[in-house]
C-alpha cells in the first residue's frame, strides 16, 4: 500500500504524537469516518505519502474509522482518479478529509472545488499540497511546523485579522526595495490557524498565515521584491538573488532579476490556457506568514507560514472574498516585512 522503505516509515513512526495532535487538537475528531487522498510522490520526494501514512498509521491505531487512497500526481486542470471521486461521493456527510498531494488533488467533477465539495457535505478537511517541492529531509521541518502551540498561534492570529480588518489601506515596506500600498477599505481576511473543528471547516497544515484580498482589481500599487521563494508552474523556488515586480494599478508590468524568466513563463502558461487572460498578473493577495515553527524550504505550504515572512498571491482570489476568478493563483514570499494599517506600523 505505501511506497515507503522500512527507514522512512520508521522516521514517520516516530513523530506519531505530532499526527495525534492534529487529529485531538485541530480537527478534535470523535467518530467520524476518516478518507486520506494521497500520492506516491518520487524517490527523492515522498513526503506526500510520509503524511499520508502518519495520519493512516495513527488513526488506525486509535480506533477512528480510516481509509487511505492513492492516485497519481495530478496537475490542477486534471481530474482526480475515478476511485478518489468515487470515494469522495460515497463518504457519508459530515466525515473528516485530508489530502496530503505532491501536487493538486485534481478536480472532482461538476466543476467543483475541493473546498467548495467539503462544505456541501460538511466534510472537515486538511490540505496539503505543493508536496513535491519538498525533498524526504525536508519532513522533520513539516513535522516541527505542524507541532506548535496552535492555542497561542490561534490568539496572535485573530489578534492580526481584527486590525487587518479595521484598515482600509495596508503598506508593505522591506530593506530589500519592497514598497507597495494594497487598498483593503471594506474586505475581510482569512485566518488559517489549524482550527478545523466546525462543520465544513478546513484548511492547510501547516497552518499559520492571515491573508486578505485587495479591493477590486485595481487596488494595489508599488514594487515587490521576491527574496523568499517563487511559485511558478514548475513548483516553488528558493530565491538566490531577488525578483523584482512592478505592480501598477492591481496587475504586474514588469519583472526583473536573474530568475524574472520563470514568473513570466508562469504567466505566459496560464495565459494561454485562461479564458480571461489578462487576469492572470493581477494581484490577488496579501498574507502574513505567522508560525514560528515554519521555515523556508522552498515549498510554498511551508514558505507562506513563516514567521517573519508575508507573501503576494498573483491570480485568483474569488475563493476568499475577492472579485478576481482566473486558473492561476500562485504566492510569491518575500522576508522580514514591516507593516503599516492606516500609517501605524503593526506590531505582530
């Protein structure tokens, strides 16, 4: 069933208390029924089913009523495998779901979203995708990112979305050159702290990012300097010498830096497969990564999560309050951000 050697499986063993803990603490499972979607990543990257065989092995083993299904890495325009929808459309309501992918769970039929089939059927849900950006070594970082004190991340993180929802202008700055205004006047943020215990909740783990849509498509000004990590259409990348955007009136006009060719391949990508392609280089997203146990490694479900790192998400943001609904959502994390709401500088 995994595609795990007796090593990896043994290292994954060990950190059986870290896996317990999302099931009591995050998603505060009783008896519900438990499906686990994963895949069989590659030789150098199995973190996928490392998670996948974590959450199997513990849920087994305390009794919760669990299966765990496979399928192959799935792009995000791809359907996910019959035997996943089917599993999907035959869980009884109000289950518990967690997906652990190298890449994109696929779709699952009727042009709904994953996120968007789990709150019809009041399905909790964990996700974690992007896995394959991340190398076999990389799973003790995932282990110790999931393994925080989720009650004090949960108090700093509403604490953060309650200013952020107050302001109507938030400016960005670093030392690195990143200067840009996102006009907020009226939106709402998101808070994704590990708390998936309410019907048709869920979200990532990791967990621990507060992010929040502009107003309209046109409510962002200034320049962004990537020295974190890049998503592109290849998966994410560390960044070794920093990519500069320009961002004028919502939407990226320019890119420059060593690695500028891999952001605009991204776009040029989607552009040719949008049905609306100027979409696609509009900015979507502010978020603050907030989880002091996350470290850059190069896969954005981790690299959004850091603790002194925040992030731009180019693309759609429709799913979480904004007007902007196109093929490509991809974040771009920058370092050591200061913060202003209404010309306050924020205190995290």
């Amino acid at each position: 069933m995994f595609a795990l050697s007796k090593e990896l499986k043994d290292q994954v063993n060990r950190k059986s208390s870290v896996f317990y803990r999302i099931f009591k603490n995050c998603l505060k499972v009783k008896e519900e029924n438990v499906l686990i979607i994963s895949d069989f990543g590659t030789d150098n990257s199995k973190v996928s089913s490392m998670l996948g065989y974590g959450y199997y092995n513990i849920a087994k083993n305390k009794g919760y009523n669990v299966q765990i299904m496979f399928q192959e890495s799935k792009k995000g325009f791809m359907q996910a495998d019959n035997h996943i929808i089917r599993a999907l459309n035959n869980l009884s309501k109000k289950s518990i779901v967690i997906a652990t992918v190298s890449n994109k769970l696929g779709r699952i039929g009727d042009k709904k979203s994953f996120r968007g089939f789990c709150k019809e059927k009041g399905h909790r849900f964990i996700s974690a995708t992007g896995l394959g950006d991340a190398k076999n070594n990389h799973f003790e970082q995932f282990m110790e990112a999931m393994n925080v004190n989720y009650s004090r991340m949960k108090k700093i993180g509403n604490k953060l979305k309650r200013k952020l929802d107050k302001a109507k202008k938030i400016q960005v700055k670093t030392d690195a050159g990143t200067n840009i205004i996102f006009d907020v006047e009226g939106m709402e943020s998101k808070a994704n702290l590990g708390e998936y215990n309410e019907e048709g909740m869920g979200g990532n783990v990791p967990a621990g990012e507060i992010y929040i849509p502009p107003k309209g498509y046109y409510g962002v000004n200034g320049t962004i300097v990537i020295d974190g990590s890049m998503k592109t259409s290849n998966g994410a990348v560390l960044i070794d010498e920093p990519v500069t955007l320009k961002i004028v009136e919502g939407r990226v006009v320019s890119i420059e830096g060593k690695h500028a060719h891999l952001l605009e391949k991204t776009f040029n990508r989607y552009e040719n497969r949008s049905k609306y392609p100027y979409r696609v280089r509009h900015v979507g997203e502010l978020g603050i990564g907030i989880n002091p146990g996350a470290v850059l490694i190069g896969s954005t479900i981790m690299d959004e999560k850091v603790l002194g790192t925040a992030h731009i998400g180019i693309g759609s943001n429709y799913w979480f309050g904004g007007d902007i609904k196109t093929v490509y959502h991809g974040d771009q994390v920058f370092k050591n951000p200061r913060i202003y709401l209404d010309g306050e500088l924020l205190k995290l």
